[in-house]
C-alpha cells in the first residue's frame, strides 16, 4: 500500500488516504502525521473530529491490522 495526498484540504496537516481508495468510494479513512503523533479522519468528513495518536500506538495498531 502507498498514501496519496487527499484531495481535500481540512487543516495545516497534509492528509492522505490508501491508494487502495477511490475518490468515490464510500468508506475511507485519511492519515496526517506530526512529530509524535499521527491524525486520522473520515475522508468523508474531513471537517469532522480528528483522533491523535501516538507514533508508537498507530504502529502497533497498523501491525494488528496486517495480522487480519
């Protein structure tokens, strides 16, 4: 998987979403990282809340994930 930059601008953040993702698909979530921290949103609502996480806790999240 690659990131792509998200069409749509919500913040000072640089948003990207799976390259797996279309713009029309119905469900995808957008990724923004900071020092520290990664940001993830509902590209549908890119307006909407934002979670934070730390760099540490997204990894392990992400490596879950990949164990389906």
């Amino acid at each position: 998987m690659t990131l792509k930059p998200s069409a749509r601008a919500g913040s000072a953040l640089e948003w990207f979403k799976s390259s797996y993702s279309t713009d029309d698909g119905p469900s995808c979530v957008e990724i923004a990282t900071a020092p520290g921290a990664v940001h993830v949103r509902d590209s549908k609502d890119p307006q909407g809340p934002q979670f934070a996480f730390t760099s540490q806790a997204w990894a392990e999240f992400v490596s879950y994930a990949a164990k389906g």
